[in-house]
C-alpha cells in the first residue's frame, strides 16, 4: 500500500504470550470435540447461556420458517429454558449441533449487510500514513483498535473509507469518505485495544450519506458462541480492498480468570486487519481483532513459513501466522456501561449505543443501501505512493502495478471490415463514468470561457454522452474542450475494426462541428481524441462494437499532422508522438489488468493558424487518471506541440519539423483550456517537485522531456 498498516510489537508479543497461555485449554477442548465428549468444548456455564439464547432466537421465529428447522433444533424452541442438568454430550451434539452447520439463506443476506458498515481507516498525521479497519456500531459511532487510533489527534486526521471493495462483477466500487469526529466523540481504553469515535454524517468525499451503511450492535449478553464454532471475519488487512473470511476461522478459546476479557481463533488474517469485526454465524459481533499470532522459537523469536529466525529487516508476511486474537465484545460493553465523566453530548451518543446492547435479534439492524452514481462525488486525495516511468525517445510506460512492457508498432495500416455505423437512438448511451476507478474522478468543469462557448443540446446540457466517453464541445471553434474517456484493460471483448467512416452527431447544429472538408488532400490527420481502442471495448462484443463506432463522430476528432497522430511516419531520431506515447500507457495497463480514465484535448491559442477557415490548435494536452501500485489514485499530464509540424499551413505547404513534448502540471493545463480537473491536482506528482521553466514566455510548472531523467513521479 501507499502507507503502512499498524504493526505493534508490544501487542503482537502480548498475545503470543497469552496464546501460549491457553495451549492447554485449547487442546482439550480440541481433544473433547475429537473423541465425541461435546459437552466438555466449553464450560456447561456458557453452554447453558448459549442454548438459552438460541432458545429464545428461535421462538421468535415464525412457524412457517421453524418447518425448515432439523427437528431437533425446533425441539429446543419448544422447550423449557436449559439449566446445568441438562448438558450433556448427547444434548449438545443434537441440539446444539446442528445449528452450526444448518444455514438458511439469511446467512448471506445478513452477512451483506453486516460487511456493508466495515469501513478502512486511512490516517494521515506526522508525515505517515497508516491504515486500519474499523465498523460502525450505532448510527454515529465507529468501532476499532486502540492502537490504530491512539488518541483524538489521530482520530481527526483520520478518514472511514466504506466501500473500498469491487461489486459482483468485480469491478471497484466509488469510496466514500467520512471524516472521523473525535471533537464530538472519542474514548478509547489501552488495557483492552478499543477506540470509539464519532463518524461525521456528511461525506467528505462521495455521494452516500453515513446512514446508508448501516450498524453492527454491539451485543453485550453472553452465550453468543460457543468454543469450536465457526467465526466470519471481514477486514482491510494491510490495507487492501476488503477482504471477507467466511467460516473458515474455528474460535479455539475463551479463557477464563486474567485472560478472560480475550478471545482465540484460528483462521486467515493479516497483520494490518486491526479494528477488524470477528462474527458468528448470525453476524452478531462476538470480538474485535486486535493482533495476530506469531510463531515463536524457545527463545522468543519470531519464526518463518520454512521454520527460519525472522529478522526485522524482512517483510511481515514472511512471519508464520498461527493464530489470532481478539477483545471480547461483551467485555468492552461492561467497560463502557462503567465510564463516567462524559460531556452531555458524549453520554447521549453512548446511551444510544449501549441502548442496543442487549439485543436479542439476530444479526444487524440496518436500512437498505442506495444505488451510488457518483455524480457529485469529491474527488478523494489519496496519497502519491507507487511509480511510473518513461523512457524517450524510444518508449513511454506507465507502471500501474505490474511489469514494464512495450507495445510493438503495427506494420502498415489497421486490419479493416465491419462498416462503422453509430447506434441511431441516442438517449440510451451512459457516456463517461465518474466513478470507474473506484474513486469519483468527474468530468472536468469549464469554468473560464476566454476560448468560447460550450456547444449546448436542446436541454441545455453540455455533456454529449457515448459509448465509454464523453465530450464537451467548443462551439465557436468547432472541436471538442475534452473527450474523456473510461478505458478497461480487463474487458473480455475488443473491437478495433471498422473503415474510416465518420459521422455527424445530430444533437448539436451541424455548423459546430468540424468535418472532413478540413481534412481532405493535405496531412492533417483526423486524429481520434478518445482513441477506439480506448473505448471499444466491453462485456460483450456488441458493447465493444457500439463504443467503437461511436469514436468515429467529428465531435472526437481534431486535425493532428499525420507524423503528429502516427509514429510509424516519424523520422529516425525524433521523438516517437502522441499514438506512442498512448499505445504503452494503455498495453502497461492491458498488463496488469487496470483501469484508466483518460481525458484529452487541444490547447486553443489566440495565435493559432488558420486552414480552410478552420483555426488549427498547435498543441494538444492528455490527462491520465489510474491508481498506482499502492492502490491509491494518481493523474500524471502532458502537453504536445505541433507547431512546427504546421509552420506553413496559410501555403497548403506542411514541412515536418520537431515537436515539443512536456510533463506538465495538471494545474498548468487547467491555465491553458480552462477546465477544473476537480482535484486531480492534488494527485499529481508534478505538483510537488518545484520545476519551474520557461515557456511560452511566462514563468510555469512544467518539464521539457528528452530522457528518462527528466520525469517526475
């Protein structure tokens, strides 16, 4: 990740210890489920208190679903509470039993909604960053560890992240941001690892309302699990998209006298799932993981997955994990229910909590979720971690996460066969995707009209939708501000074929778009903004179709010199252009399976020359938006010049010359069009390097590249 996840020595030995501890107890009662003695998994105390519980649970249950019940199990709705005498391994192995292995379809169904409210904790503070998890346990409430929020400074420059996690088509999901509020709510307790802190209901960054995600109560009653039940874990370990660990975790001990307010289990977690909500099977929250467990030699040390010495010099997942501990839940309810000397505001938040700590309901109380489009989300301010590099004149990649590959230049034109024929209905068409990234990137506004209008549509909107794309259109100079586009290195079908055919689009005058009168008998290239092999791609290959052919309107197009547009024509030794610099972007991304989101465009000049009576931009601007290796968002920009290229347009006369490629500022490309990239600013690794030059006779932010040596990322 871009930062760290919250890695503590003193608890990670502490609960090794404590581990160790409890070997005995967890053998036997391992050795008493093996040989069949199932009364002996746990004490009859908290058996009793279990099958009590499910006793009452399953009276509340309608006769209708009791039907589906083992017959046994309805046996225990009907029956009188359970006392001590009445436990034995019989009893338990019928009765008991079978609930652990009998689920119905609300299992999932809960479950959803339980996961919906665990939120990452990103915490910026001190110069770090450090991730955690955490999960709402009221409505305005979050619950994690101790030592991801070591106090209310910490809790103010931290941010709940929900919905970092892909959707069921596994696609990422927008994030929604909210603010951590310990000036309103904030308590936390060392001795047992928990934090609670107040959520700010309005998002600071996204489109969701903080209710939308829902609560886990917190129920204080003992009896919720029973030793060797299966437990559900769902966390951010290390940081990571949200990970979700179903039954494959067996809770091997809840010890008794100075370790009882803790909880031990096997199963699959990370160091950095901290804050993290252990389940049961009806998704009640019976602890909160704290730590995982090391394996330790005689001496202490921390031991490897080949049984070697770890050293601190390398990585923790090296470290063989073998266990797991958490703070039991029922523990910091009798915790809080004993603090005093809160402000009336704070009392009245933890009244609200521990109002729904006796619950006896299965699983959490939460309202459905509403559909997220993203369209007025913020963007968020992820920090600049991971690299990208590039190389010229040979070759420009983007690192994304993966390996660095080059892209081998096509030799002679492209394959062609199906006629490109834009769909004719219009309405249907979902154009660009703000949220495509899993974070809300928008289109960019145009917020300064020196350059002219925007071309409007009978509503009035501005934005003309495709296939993937969308573009604003400059009516008083006939070409686009921006087309930007949603590019998917992932998609199962491409469509790149189609003859060179090119459309007007009819929801805009005619008159406002540039069409192929400028193009014909000279060397200006009809240079596709958003690229067709940006866009055309989809689920199926009728989606892939249709998004290529829609690139193929004036609306996309802009007049680029032909060694400009194709760098198969460059000469030896110049710089390898535009469709170079696009083609190893996009194959880096193809690689690892990533997502862009690509906004492009000409830079309107008040000295650009005219031809044919169309005014001809001597440079155009790229904006790329991805997420990096450590998964956070970055945007990198690029402003190519053509001017030489078109020295001599007034004479119909094209004498190929050198261009001028620069890494520059996305705040400097926002001067040069007038457009606001709502944030992307701030994810720009340019904006921190201080490289100022001069161009175009002022003093700007902005690099001239001939090597590698030259980028800043």
């Amino acid at each position: 990740m871009g930062g760290t996840f919250h890695f503590s020595y003193e608890i990670i030995n502490a609960a090794a210890d404590r581990w160790e501890a409890t070997k005995p107890e967890r053998d036997k009662r391992a050795r008493a489920k093996a040989e069949g003695r199932f009364d002996e998994i746990d004490s009859k105390e908290r058996i009793v208190k279990h099958a009590n519980r499910l006793r009452h649970q399953l009276e509340n249950m309608a006769a209708v679903e009791k039907t589906a019940l083992p017959a046994p199990v309805r046996e225990l709705a009907g029956r009188k509470p359970v006392t001590r005498a009445n436990i034995d391994s019989l009893f338990v192995e019928r009765v008991i039993g079978p609930t652990k292995d009998f689920l119905s379809a609300e299992f999932f169904e809960l479950g959803s909604f339980a996961m919906r409210s665990v939120a990452r904790i990103r915490t910026e503070f001190g110069g770090s960053l450090g991730y955690g998890t955490g999960f709402m346990v009221s409505p305005s409430l979050l619950l994690t560890n101790e030592h991801v929020l070591e106090n209310a400074e910490w809790a103010a420059a931290s941010m709940a992240e929900f919905d970092y996690q892909r959707d069921r088509l596994g696609r990422q999901k927008l994030v929604q941001s909210f603010h951590l509020d310990p000036a309103r709510f904030f308590l936390n307790d060392k001795a047992l690892d928990f934090a609670l802190v107040a959520v700010k209901p309005a998002p600071g960054m996204g489109t969701a309302k903080l209710a939308d995600f829902g609560l886990c109560p917190l129920v204080g009653v003992e009896g919720k699990i029973l030793v060797t039940d299966p437990v559900n874990i769902v966390q951010h370990p290390q940081g990571r998209m949200k990970e979700v660990v179903i039954r494959e975790n067996e809770l091997s001990a809840l010890p008794l006298g100075d370790l009882d307010g803790f909880a031990h289990y096997l199963g699959d977690t990370e160091p950095g799932s901290s804050g993290s909500p252990v389940f049961n099977d009806r998704w009640e929250v019976v602890a909160l993981h704290h730590s995982s467990v090391p394996a330790r030699d005689a001496a202490g040390n921390y031991l490897t997955r080949d049984g070697k010495v770890w050293k601190d010099t390398m990585p923790v997942e090296d470290i063989a994990w073998i266990g797991n501990e958490g703070i039991r839940i029922s523990r910091i309810i009798n915790h809080l229910k004993q603090r005093e000397g809160l402000s009336a505001g704070a009392a009245a938040l933890l009244t609200e909590l521990l109002g729904k700590s006796d619950t006896t309901e299965i699983g959490p109380l939460r309202k459905e979720g509403v559909a997220l489009d993203g369209g007025s989300a913020k963007t968020c301010a992820l920090d600049l971690a991971g690299t990208a590099t590039i190389t010229v004149p040979v070759t420009i990649t983007v690192e994304v996460g993966g390996v660095r590959s080059v892209r081998a230049e096509l030799g002679g034109a492209a394959l062609l066969a199906e006629r490109v024929r834009p769909a004719p209905d219009y309405d249907g068409r979902p154009g660009f995707d703000v949220g495509f990234l899993g974070v809300s990137v928008p289109m960019p506004d145009l917020v300064d009209r020196r350059h002219g209008e925007p071309a409007a549509l009978a509503d009035g909107s501005v934005e003309l939708k495709y296939y993937h794309f969308s573009v604003l259109m400059n009516a008083g100079r006939r070409l686009a501000y921006v087309s930007a586009v949603n590019y998917d290195a992932a998609a199962p079908f491409v469509e790149e074929r189609g003859a060179d055919d090119w459309f007007l689009d009819p929801r805009i005058d005619v008159g406002l778009q540039a069409d192929n009168r400028f193009y014909k008998n000279n060397p200006l290239d009809r240079g596709h903004l958003a690229r067709r092999y940006d866009a055309g791609w989809g689920m199926t290959a009728d989606e892939a179709k249709l998004a290529n052919d829609d690139t193929f309107h004036w609306t996309n197009c802009a007049p680029q010199h032909q060694v400009f547009n194709q760098s198969k024509l460059s000469q030896p030794g110049d710089l390898r252009l535009w469709g170079e610099l696009e083609n190893h972007i996009t194959d880096q991304a193809k690689q690892d399976m990533q997502r862009l989101s690509i906004f492009n465009g000409p830079v309107f000049g008040k000295d650009d020359r005219t031809h044919r009576g169309l005014l001809i931009p001597s440079a155009f601007w790229k904006v790329v938006a991805y997420r990096s290796r450590g998964d956070e968002l970055r945007a990198v920009g690029f402003v190519l010049h053509q001017t030489d290229l078109i020295s001599n347009l007034a004479a119909e006369r094209f004498d190929v010359g050198r261009f001028d490629l620069r890494q520059v500022r996305i705040s400097r490309i926002e001067e040069l069009t007038g457009l606001d990239f709502k944030g992307l600013r701030n994810v720009d690794p340019m904006a921190a390097t201080g490289v100022r030059e001069v161009f175009e006779g002022a003093v700007v932010a902005e690099r001239k590249l001939t090597s590698a040596a030259d980028i800043r990322f």
